[in-house]
C-alpha cells in the first residue's frame, strides 16, 4: 500500500511540474480525428463514429483514464474531390488529484485525387483546450507539522491557476495509395497512409507550479502499410508513430497481422463481411502494446493492453494500461470502390 501511495504521489507531481504531455492511445489508429486532422472524412464510408477509453496504472496507483469520442463524415464529394468535417472530444483524468485535461473541437479536410489511385488530404482543426485539478485533494509536506499530517494547513504552494481553457488550432496532411486492388477493405494488393500532423499550434496555456507556462505544440508522423499476401486471405500491416513534444518525444513501430474471415455477399448482402487483426507496438523506453481488431460489417472492436517495461516496471510488476476501442461506419467499408470514392 505504501509504495502504491508513494507511486501515485509520484506521478501526480510529475504531471504538474513538467509541460504536460497530450494523453495517447495506443490504438492511434482508431482515434483518427486527434491524430491528424487530415483524416477527419478520410475513410471508406460516408460517417464514421470513434469511442475510445484507456485505464493506466489500476495496479500502482488512483488510475489515469481517457476517454474520447469523435465523429465525422463527408459534405460534398466528387470523382476527384471532396470536402469533409468532424468533431471530437477528449478528457483524460489522471489520479486522485482529479487533474484533467479536455479537448473538444471540430475539424475541416480537403481532398483531392493525385492519380488513378492516390490522394492528398488538408485538413485544420479547431477547439477547446482546458486543463484543472483539485488542490484539496492533495498533501504537501508543509501540512506536516511535526508530529502528523494536518489538512488544516496551508500547502504554500505558488500554483498561478487552479484551470484554464484557451482557443487551440491543429492542422495535418495525409498522403493515401493503392496498388493492386479496388477494395480498401480487402487484404489483397499493397495500401498504404503517410501523414504530418501539429497540435496546439497556439500554445495555450496550462495549469502549472510555474507562474507562466505554455503547453509545447506536438508534432506528429505517422505511417502504416497494408500488404497483402498473393493467394491467401492474410494481409501484414506493419505501422510507425512519432510524436515529439516539447522535450518528450514518443517512438511507437508496430506490425499486426490481418486474416479476412469472410467477405459479404454480392448480391443479397445476408453474409456480412468480417475479419480479424493480431499483432503488437512497442512505446520505445515504455511498454510492450499486444492489440486485437475484430471488424464485422459496420463494426470494428478494438483491444490492447501495455505490459509496461519502463524503469517504473518494478513497482507495477509490468502492468501498464487496458484499452478499448468501437468504430462504426455506414455504410459497411468493403461496400466502397475506388470509382466512386476517391479517398477510399
């Protein structure tokens, strides 16, 4: 119990002190909207909706937990472009101190068809960022008094603002491709996502022990391949993330592997179309990511879970973070063809 205590004090004082980092997920691929705003639209379907929820350090500590829900969908679409939005919020809670962190904002991307089989998408986001705690629900060791702990005094602490809520602005691009195929739902031919994205370009400022302080923009690359394996129903995906933030910077390789259980009828649509994908991620200096997707029809239904293999390992014996993820698209990705969605 007590190195619980200790652990949870620990973090929470990190979470203060430094530029706070953004929450993340390790299912980036399924929280688009807050990955790029490039992909707002950018899917094969006409709306799309995301709920994500992640639970980190239940073992060691009060848990830190994220949720966030988006949703979007095209306006206007032609054979060589188009015009989506989309909106999303996010809140990540973090311990017993109640320190949280909120996005909500809205996205706009356009699009355009480079070739027979590629695309480039622009997309600017805009919003909310606001982050607080609950200074009464923490201990400082001025409210030692010599003898015991005496919520009666004063923490002396200098904390400039208990929360704060400024205007934030992100932006992104994103490359797309096919090669041998028509179908992006498919696990035949080689497809493939490239894209640049920047978060809080306005630097909006934080709650923090400093007297000013200014959340850093984050910066993100991100990449994943679809290649399918001539013959068999079988596809590899193998995907890369960076993000860089202020100091902290995240590198994130992974590789799953994506089996095509069965694809939906032509003609009746009675057989509805699903598949399943298998692999892991590993957060370099953090935590080993094994993830599951199990797509059918409309649905997708996501699961990870971080066995943590950072310094803080011995005192969380490996457990890290338990995430869940749900996408709906209408109507059901393997429907859409190159001829009449540009963007796949």
């Amino acid at each position: 119990m007590k190195i619980k205590a200790f652990f949870g004090i620990m973090m929470l004082l990190f979470s203060l002190v430094i530029h706070a980092q953004d929450p993340h997920f390790t299912q980036f691929n399924m929280q688009p909207l807050l990955l790029n705003p490039a992909l707002t639209g950018n899917f094969s379907g006409d709306f799309r909706a995301n709920v994500n929820y992640r639970d980190q350090w239940r073992s060691v500590a009060e848990p830190y937990t994220t949720i966030q829900f988006s949703a979007d969908g095209r306006v206007t679409k032609s054979q060589n472009s188009q015009l989506s939005i989309g909106g999303y919020v996010m809140n990540d809670k973090a311990g017993a101190s109640e320190f949280h962190q909120t996005l909500a904002g809205a996205n706009v991307a356009a699009g355009i068809r480079l070739g027979h089989s590629s695309s480039l998408t622009a997309g600017l986001g805009g919003g909310l960022f606001s982050q607080g705690f609950n200074q009464g629900s923490l201990i400082w060791d001025s409210q030692y008094n010599g003898m015991q702990y005496d919520p009666t005094l004063g923490s002396n602490e200098n904390i400039s603002e208990l929360s704060v809520s400024k205007f934030d602005l992100n932006a992104g691009l994103v490359f797309k491709f096919m090669s041998g195929t028509n179908n992006a739902y498919n696990n035949d031919g080689l497809k493939g996502t490239i894209g640049f994205s920047a978060y809080h370009l306005t630097r909006p400022q934080q709650v923090s022990l400093l007297t000013e302080d200014a959340k850093y923009s984050r910066f993100t690359a991100h990449a994943d391949l679809s290649i399918g394996l001539a013959g068999t129903n079988t596809a590899i995906q193998p995907s890369f993330l960076l993000m860089i933030q202020g100091s902290q910077t995240e590198i994130m390789p992974g590789l799953t592997f994506r089996y095509l259980l069965r694809e939906q009828s032509r003609y009746t649509g009675f057989i509805k179309s699903s598949a399943f994908s298998i692999g892991g991620y590993y957060r370099a200096g953090d935590a080993i990511n094994v993830v599951t997707l199990f797509e059918f029809s409309n649905f997708g239904v996501g699961f990870s879970y971080d066995i943590n293999a950072s310094g803080l390992s011995s005192a969380t014996n490996g457990s890290g973070a338990l995430e869940f993820a749900l996408r709906f698209i209408t109507p059901a990705p393997n429907k859409s063809r190159l001829s009449n969605n540009p963007l796949y």
